[in-house]
C-alpha cells in the first residue's frame, strides 16, 4: 500500500498549526502527500490504530491527550521518547510502528538558531513548571550539559520529574526561583501560565543573573508579559514558536524523506496567522 499522508492526532486538534508547517514544506518539497487533522477522543484511540498498517499513513504527530496513550499501539518508542516519557511523533522503521519524541530537538534547534552560541559556557538552567514542557526543556539541557533546577507549585511533580532525570536535575519549590536565577544562564518558563486566556506569569527578575537568556515555550501570544520584562532588563528573549517549527523537522523528514528547513518565511507565515487570529498577539 502506498503511504503519502501524515496526521496530527489529539483532542483538541482545531487550534493546531502542524497542518499549516507540514502543508508548507509539502508544497516547498513538491511532494505528493498530506498532513491531517485527526481529532480523537480517548475512546476512540483503539479504532484509530486498528487498520492503521493498510491505512496510507506514514505517521504523524501525537498531542494531548494522547503523548502516552499511544505507546501500547506501537511496536516499540525510541530513546528520546522514552528519556521524555512521551511520544509526539510515530514513523516507521521498515514494517514496525515507532514512537519518537522530537520536543527537545525543537526546543533546542529554537534557541540555537535565536541565541547562537548560548551554550558555550552556561552551566546552570532554572525550568519553571513541572508538565509535559518541562520534560522536553530539561532533557535538552541536560543533553548539553547543563544543570537543570525544576521549580514547580507543585513540588513532588518537580521532585517526580527530577527523579526520572537523575544526575543534573534537581527540584524546589516554587519560591526558590528568586534566589536560583542569581546563578543562572538559561531561565525557562513551561508553565501554561501567559498563554492566551490564562492569568500572566508574574515572577520578579530583579535578582536575574545579567546576560541569562531568557526563554518562553509559549508561542500565543508570540510576546508573552514574562518576554518583555526580560527583553526590558535588557535580556535575550526566545519564543515557542520555533520550537514548534524545528521539532518538526525531524517528523517530515521521516515520514517524507526530505530533511526540510525552517527558514524566515515559514516563521513569518506562522506568525501572520497567530495575529490574525489573536488580536495583540
Ligand atoms: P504542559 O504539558 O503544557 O507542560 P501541564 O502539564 O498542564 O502543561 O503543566 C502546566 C504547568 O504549569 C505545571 O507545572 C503547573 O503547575 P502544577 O504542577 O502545580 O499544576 C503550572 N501552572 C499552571 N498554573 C499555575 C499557576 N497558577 N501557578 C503556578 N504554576 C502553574
């Protein structure tokens, strides 16, 4: 059976921008193929999977609520979606159905291509919030070396997550963010707090060590409250949105065999769409 068509798979799917990225590098590539929205509810996920080997897909994106429930359908997950605990992406590898995780790739290929060179001498990240972000940021950090404080409301989730990613990784409360961002080089939000329609993040960066780089995985708005206080205090800030724009170049390059780029026009496209549909974002 010939097999052309990705999906994103989740519930809710409406609001995603996968169709959008994937569509772009579909008719950049000139590839006769497709990237659809699947939006299915937990019940349905054994119906999805049923007839999925003669269904035409070559794989796709997996989002909430579903980043674990799929693991059971799959032949096997690889090492970064089992570092992650999660799967974001399912390709396959000759006829077996493999769950992969590409949210650090992007997290890192974003402030890579925004802040080039970040790396070379940061020792220590602070990661605010303790959820599926959180596992992605942490694990790319700690893959370049550096130490990773998670600060979370909710302590034993950061002190969970610290366990799971052992050596370099560490839990605290929330409250110690004041004193842990003096020595810091990388400052992460991955709370859902400063998306639309959720109350700011309201954090005081008086005592932020001068020249951490300052990263938000929030993409709507694409200038979150927390940004522009860093970028005020005269930080280099990082966006979400590139995140979703690198981790899915690992995606479209295994499902289509094209490693495609992400480049200032795709950005752009992105971000022409986030403010139509987002006054004063
Ligand atoms: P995601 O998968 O996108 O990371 P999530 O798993 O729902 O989302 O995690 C949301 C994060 O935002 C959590 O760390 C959550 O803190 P708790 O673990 O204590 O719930 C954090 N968060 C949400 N609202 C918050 C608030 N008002 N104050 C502080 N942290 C908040």
């Amino acid at each position: 059976m010939r097999r052309n068509k990705a999906f994103v798979l989740g519930q809710p799917v409406g609001h995603s921008r996968s169709p959008m990225l994937h569509g772009y590098w579909l008719k950049k590539e000139g590839i006769d193929g497709s990237y659809e929205r699947r939006e299915v509810a937990p019940v349905d996920l054994d119906a999805f999977f049923a007839h999925f080997r003669d269904s035409g897909w070559v794989g796709g994106n997996v989002t909430v609520p579903h980043k674990t429930a799929v693991i059971p359908y799959l032949d096997r997950i690889d090492a970064d979606a089992e570092a992650m605990g999660a799967v974001n992406t399912v390709y396959w590898e000759g006829d077996k159905l493999i769950g992969g995780n590409s949210d650090a790739i992007g997290f890192l290929g974003n402030i890579d291509e925004l802040v080039p060179g970040w790396d070379r001498n940061a020792k220590r990240a602070v990661i605010l919030g303790a959820g599926g972000a959180t596992r992605a940021a942490a694990y790319g950090l700690l893959s370049r070396g550096l130490e990773v404080a998670i600060c979370n409301r909710t302590l034993d989730k950061a002190k969970a997550l610290a366990k799971h990613f052992g050596q370099g990784a560490t839990a605290h409360p929330w409250d110690d963010y004041r004193a842990l961002i003096a020595d810091c080089d990388v400052l992460v939000n991955c709370t859902s707090l400063g998306m639309l329609n959720q109350p700011p993040l309201d954090v005081d960066l008086s005592n932020l060590k001068p020249g951490a780089v300052v990263y938000d995985v929030i993409y709507v708005p694409l200038e979150t409250e927390f940004l522009k206080a860093a970028k005020a205090r005269g930080h280099k800030t990082v966006d979400g949105l590139g995140m979703l724009l690198h981790q899915g170049v690992k995606g479209f390059s295994r499902w289509f065999e094209k490693t495609p780029e992400v480049t200032p026009e795709l950005r752009q496209l992105l971000v022409d769409d986030i403010r139509a549909k987002t006054p004063g974002a």
